[in-house]
C-alpha cells in the first residue's frame, strides 16, 4: 500500500529503522536484494544532504519546534 501523505514519516519510519539495523546484510531474495543495493546507492548519493541535516539538527528549532526538539532530545 502506497504510503498516504498526511501520514508517510509515521508510516515510514519503522521500515527504516529495520532496513538500517540489516542493511549490511545480504537480503534472503533476489528482489529484496536489489532494492537493498538501490538503498546503499540512495544513501551514498545523498551523504551532502546527509551532513547539511545533521548540521542542522544541531541548531534546535530550524525543523521542529525548541521545546518540540528538546522533548525528541529527551532534554
């Protein structure tokens, strides 16, 4: 089911912890496994945009909220 947009972060957030947490191993199926190398190439192909969020994740409020980011942050 195509993810719906008032709720695609929440939706996709679970699938990408898993995919994350087993990325460095080879899928079980031939499919799985070429989507998991598109994956490894997505991730290369954005590893600028990639330092620009962490960079700015680190001045609190430029995406969420300060006291929404300090809740998040566990602060």
């Amino acid at each position: 089911m195509a993810n719906m947009s008032y709720c695609r972060f929440e939706n996709t957030y679970n699938d990408l912890v898993d995919c994350l947490e087993n990325i460095e191993f080879e899928a079980e199926n031939e499919r799985d496994e070429r989507y998991r190398i598109r994956m490894i190439r997505l991730l290369h192909e954005n590893m600028d945009f990639f330092e620009d969020l962490k960079s700015a994740l680190d001045n609190p409020g430029m995406f969420i909220d300060d006291k929404e980011w300090e809740k998040e942050m566990g602060r």
